[in-house]
C-alpha cells in the first residue's frame, strides 16, 4: 500500500540537543516513504550533527543562516512556509519551544516556523527537570493551544543519566504519526457535509435586531477540517464576517433562524452528516416593525419559538446518516447535553461551558467534551483549529464505523433486502413443473444478489420481505404466466424481538414472459421486461417506506424511483396506469407521495418510531402516541376517501392494533375502535375485539 507521506513536502527544524543524532533515521525513514525534506537547523544544532549529513541524506543544502553569503542571496523563510505540507521540529529544545511560544525570531528555523502554512508538529527532547519544568509545560500547552502538534517525548535514559520522561521520540513513532495525520487527510472523500455556523439575526424593525455573540470561527474551523480531510462540505453561515479558504467549501449566507432551518432542510437529504455548530436564537419578534421603532417610553415585544433545525432534521435523519450536535451551557452542562442527544437524535454532541476561560463565543480557542450514547472525553484547552480536528476525527471514525458493518453485506448478498421468494404452480396441470422450479430459484437468485441503493446495510438491518407468486394461468408455448402476487414486509421494534409489518398487498395483476432459458437482470434506464420492472418498483417500495419509518419522509428519494419505473412501465401491462384500477401499483405510488396526503408519511414516522419503538419503554406513552398517530390516518381518508392508503394500513396492522389495546383503558379502547371503524368499517368485527377485551 502506497503511503499517505509519498510526495509531501516536509520541513524538518533541528535545534541543538544530543537527540539531533536521530534527525538522520527520521530522514531517511521519510525518504524511504517518497517524501521530499527540507532541513532547517539552528547554529547549536550543526554543534551535534553536520550539514553535510543532512544535505546527503536529503540531497538537498541544509538552511541554517538568513544569508548564505555577502552577495545578496538569502533564504526566504516564506518561500518555505508555503511549499511544505508540514514542518516538523525534532528535536526541539526548551529554548527554542520558549522562542517559539513567547514570539523570538532570531534564527532561520523559529522565522521558518512564524511563516508556516502547514501543520507544525513539535518533538520535545530535554533533561526530564527542564521537560517538568512549569514554564515548559506552559509552553507546550500554549504551543498546542494554538494548534501546533505535540509529540510526545518517552520515558528513559538520559544524557545527564537520569531516568525519566524527555527523550525525544524515536523516529519511527514519529513517522506513524505523520502517517496516521495525513492519512486522516482524505478519510472524508466522497462525503458530503452539512455544517451550520455563526449566529442568526431577528429582526425587529429595520436597524435592529435580537442575536447573540457568536463569530462563526468554530464552524468555519469545522467547514475547513472537513474540506481538507477530503469532504464536499456546504456551509450554512449566519451573518458573520469571516471567509472560506478550501474552494470545496459551498457557502450558503442566510440571516434568520428561518432562512437557516430552510437550507439545512433542503441540503440535509443529500448529506452524509451534518454538523449543527450554529447559535441560532430560539425566539423571534412575532411581528417585524417595517419602520425604526422610535423611542416612546417602555415598549413590549412578543416573541414566539423558532424552529428547532436540530430536533427537525433528527426527525427525518436516514439510518445512513450522522448528526453531530453542539450545547453551549452555563450551568449543569453534562445532563443539559445528554437531553439534547437523545432528544434530537444526535449520534453525539460537543459540549462547551460558559464557565470554562477562553471557551464559548468570540474566542481564538475552545475547550470542549464529547457526548455520545456510550460515555464522554474531555479535552483541554485547544485553538478552534484543534478542536475541530478533535471533533472530525470522532465524525471520520463513526463513518467509518458505519461502513464496516455493512462490508460483509456488499461482498455477501443484497445490501438492503432479505428477501424470500416463492413460485406456486399447483393451479396449473398437466404441464412440465420444472419451469416453475426454474423460475423460483432463478428469482431467489436475482433478488438475493440485488443492490437497488447506494445504501448499505448490516445483516441484522435488512429488511425482511417475500414475493409470493401463485400461477393462475400458464402458456407453455410462448412462457407467458398471468399470477397474483403477494408482496409483504416488516421491520424489527427498537429493543424488542418483535418484527411490525409495514407493508402488505396483494397484485392480481401480474402477467409476464419467461423461459428456462432467460437471464433476469435489470436496468432502471432501460425496463423491458414486466416481471423486473414489477420486482424493482415492490423492492424501492418496501425500502422507501422501511426508511419513512425510521425518520419522517426518509425514503423519499427511493420512493421516487418507483414512481419513475410506474412511469416507465405505462406499456408492459396492467396495473401501472391511473385508469387500470384505484387500487393498484400506480394508486399505490402515486398516492403515497400525493403532497395532499403528506399526513399519511407522517404517520409512518409517529406511528412506529416515536410510537412503536417508545413502547419497549414504555407502553402506556408509546400507546398514546400511536393513538394520536391513527388520527392522522383518519386525516388522510378525509383528504382522499377514495385513496388505498388507510385501508391498506389497517388491514396490514389489524392484529397488531388490537393486541395494543388489549390493554388499554375502557375509555381509551371505545374511542380507537370508533375511529377504526370510521377509516375501514369492513374490518369492524375486529374493532369489536378491541372495546371488548379485557
């Protein structure tokens, strides 16, 4: 494998300490590795090592002084800072961490250093008295809070003989940091990042305005590590004055807390995560004055909520998705962060305290903890730089986290379906019944080794399905099949052993052409077989509405596929077109995205993760919520009566609704079993069961 250091540009800084004598194996390590190394070094350091090794091992003149001589020549110390991708200072010395730290330039490595573009990493090596030291290690925290990289020294032997820490790390560990830091630089290629920063203003009258004391450094920070680490990052910025640097930093400028939940609901579908760095207000003027309030004694302004962006965009995060949240507290911080994280579906969230010196608003530095659903780290104080590269790595390692639970997928079998496949031929006689076989195993076949998204899922999140064809008529000449088919799904229950079936139909208009002889495949661009193009729009149903479960209109983007195949379908055969039947594939479809019917998918949502999922929990909330859900359902029915949906629905979760309510309260049980027998009265014997048991 090729490594991450091949082609960088490297300055290395040597100063005068004994460990100078490991400079040599550091170069030549970065060599081997297809590195190219500059040497800086300072008068002491050419005491302990000579140029001329240097210069051998990187075939190229070692820079120690300004000029090289009285003709004019000079070293550009800038020159340096912007072809480096790093700079590295090993060794480096109490006395050069001291001129670094506290500003003196006066040689050709600290000058280098103050002109660096680059990440500077820094590799202490001193007596371990002069390393414990406090002026030290007051530098060396300076040094890191700005946002330099501090290698730490190990522990040993020492020139004066003593045993402690201060010797300089040896250069292979050195060299696995290097690699580690810039392997890091494209671990988020091919990611798209949302990130929301700055403040929002609320307008009160033309001049005036309700905010807050945020700059943006810290979203800008996050924006930049992201789009140097690889990322296609869109930035929603509230009104700040700070600019972008990486061009793969699409910037959106809104003002108001509106204007921001509005991109980031547009942007957040079609991001790999999102990062909601933003102070947005959480109230704003109930009415915008159009002219300056003039001043005439006390005046009352009434404000009302914003929206939430976080809460909002939780609600519709796909499994495939990661959210990372932020919490700026003044007081019983940790437990503030933790009811965030739940409450907004964070996969974990960074914590700033009001109460910490040179964290929260208008600072150059931060000091922040890390929440996730498994515990907290908290980290000292660093420059905004810093932290954001803290907090991307934490990003970087749940993505990648997230990948590798489903790789075994991708090599295994269908990434998002466990499907199960029957063919029933016994309707048909006196005909050969390998055909039938054929088909079933050729079916199976198709399906299991199907990918019909860019998602992907572990094993144990598949979705469960069947596709039951039972053969009515069989024409052995020419292979056609007219069948019914009866397409089911379900879902697993948060916690729970318990699997929730979402969706059930049965198409009594299924006719195709098939052979022995005939390869299944399918080609969305290209549909010409009715059998596949039945098979794709069932399977980006099932997953489409599987996701509108898990986050509120998740799978609309699979949804509208098969609503394209349903378009693209129009001349195979029945049960594609509006006029063939009001309960059909097409009805199906196209009323489940109708925006008229939007209660529908939002039912989908309530109904089993904020209902379902909550009653492991708690089953007397998650009841109520469900309850509260099926109004949505009678909603729809009023919208379109002649719609399939609400009694699609019902007759899919008949036996589930009655068992819920098998034990709910008298009063409960007599008004579900009215609204359910106003949304599908053909179903009212079992309603019955719901007011009538005990």
């Amino acid at each position: 494998m090729e490594s991450a250091l091949n082609g960088k540009h490297f300055v290395l800084g040597i100063t005068g300490s004994i460990a100078a004598y490991k400079a040599a194996t550091l170069i030549r390590l970065l060599v081997k590795r297809g590195a190219e190394v500059q040497v800086v070094i300072t008068p002491a350091g050419k005491e302990f090592i000579t140029p001329i090794t240097l210069s051998a091992l990187t075939s190229k003149p070692v820079v120690s002084e300004f000029f090289s001589g009285r003709d004019g020549s000079w070293h550009s110390h800038v020159a340096l800072g912007q072809w480096a991708d790093a700079m590295i200072v090993a060794p480096c010395t109490a006395s050069t961490l001291g001129k670094m730290a506290s500003g003196v330039a006066d040689n050709m490595l600290v000058t280098t250093y103050f002109s660096m573009k680059a990440p500077v990493f820094i590799a202490p090596a001193m007596d371990l008295d002069m390393f414990r030291h406090p002026v030290t290690q007051r530098n060396l925290q300076y040094l890191q809070g700005i946002g330099n990289i501090i290698i730490e020294p190990a522990e040993g032997e020492l020139a004066s003989k003593l045993v402690g820490k201060g010797r300089m790390e040896e250069p292979e560990n050195i060299v696995q940091v290097l690699e580690e830091y810039f392997s890091r630089q494209q671990d988020l290629s091919k990611k798209k990042v949302l990130i929301t920063a700055g403040p929002t203003h609320e307008r009160i009258d033309p001049v005036r305005f309700i905010g807050n004391d945020s700059t943006g450094k810290m979203g800008f920070a996050l924006a930049e590590e992201c789009a140097a680490r690889g990322a296609d990052v869109t930035l929603i910025a509230g009104p700040v004055s700070l600019k972008t640097e990486n061009p793969a930093i699409h910037r959106i400028d809104v003002t108001s807390a509106q204007e921001m939940y509005e991109a980031a609901m547009e942007n957040f579908p079609k991001s790999d995560a999102a990062i909601l760095c933003a102070a947005v207000a959480d109230f704003t003027p109930q009415i915008t004055a159009d002219r300056k309030i003039k001043r005439k004694g006390p005046m009352t302004i009434e404000l009302v909520p914003t929206k939430d962006i976080a809460a909002s965009l939780g609600e519709i995060k796909r499994p495939d998705q990661k959210m990372v949240g932020f919490a700026l507290e003044t007081n019983d911080e940790e437990a503030n962060a933790q009811s965030k994280l739940q409450k907004k579906n964070l996969d974990f969230i960074v914590l700033n305290s009001l109460q910490d010196a040179g964290a929260g608003f208008g600072h150059d530095t931060n000091k922040v903890t890390i929440i996730d659903h498994q515990g907290s780290q908290a980290f000292p104080l660093k420059s905004k730089k810093g932290v954001a590269r803290d907090i991307i790595d934490r990003l970087a390692k749940v993505l990648v986290l997230l990948m590798l639970l489903v790789l075994p997928v991708r090599q295994a079998s269908a990434q998002e379906l466990k499907p199960t496949v029957s063919v029933n031929a016994s309707k048909i006689q006196g005909t050969d019944k390998d055909v039938f076989q054929s088909l079933e195993t050729a079916l199976q076949e198709f399906m299991d080794n199907m990918s019909w998204t860019n998602y992907r899922f572990a094993d144990n999140e598949r979705i469960n399905c069947y596709f039951s064809f039972v053969v009515n008529e069989y024409d052995q000449s020419s292979g056609k099949m007219d069948c019914e088919l009866t397409v089911q799904s379900n879902r697993p229950v948060y916690n729970s052993s318990y699997n929730s079936p979402v969706f059930s139909f049965r198409d009594e208009n299924c006719s195709f052409n098939y052979t022995e002889q005939d390869r299944i495949e399918f080609t969305e661009t290209n549909i010409s077989s009715n059998l596949t193009a039945i098979l794709a729009f069932y399977s980006y149903l099932i997953i489409g509405m599987d996701f509108d479960t898990m986050s509120l209109k998740g799978g609309t983007d699979i949804l509208q596929t098969a609503m394209n195949i349903c378009n693209n379908s129009q001349s195979l055969g029945s049960g594609w077109r509006s006029f063939d039947s009001n309960q059909n594939r097409y009805s199906i479809i196209n009323d489940y995205l109708n925006g008229s019917l939007e209660s529908f998918r939002q039912l989908q949502y309530d109904y089993h993760r904020k209902g379902l999922d909550d009653m492991v929990q708690n089953a007397e909330r998650g009841r109520g919520t469900i309850t509260k859900s099926l109004e949505l359902l009678q909603q729809t029915k009023k919208t379109k009566s002649t719609s399939i949906l609400p009694s699609l629905f019902t007759e899919i979760k008949r036996d589930e609704l009655v068992n819920i309510y098998s034990k709910g309260l008298a009063k409960e049980k007599e008004s579900v079993a009215e609204l359910l027998s106003d949304i599908n009265p053909s179903l009212s014997e079992d309603w019955n069961q719901i007011k009538s048991s005990k």
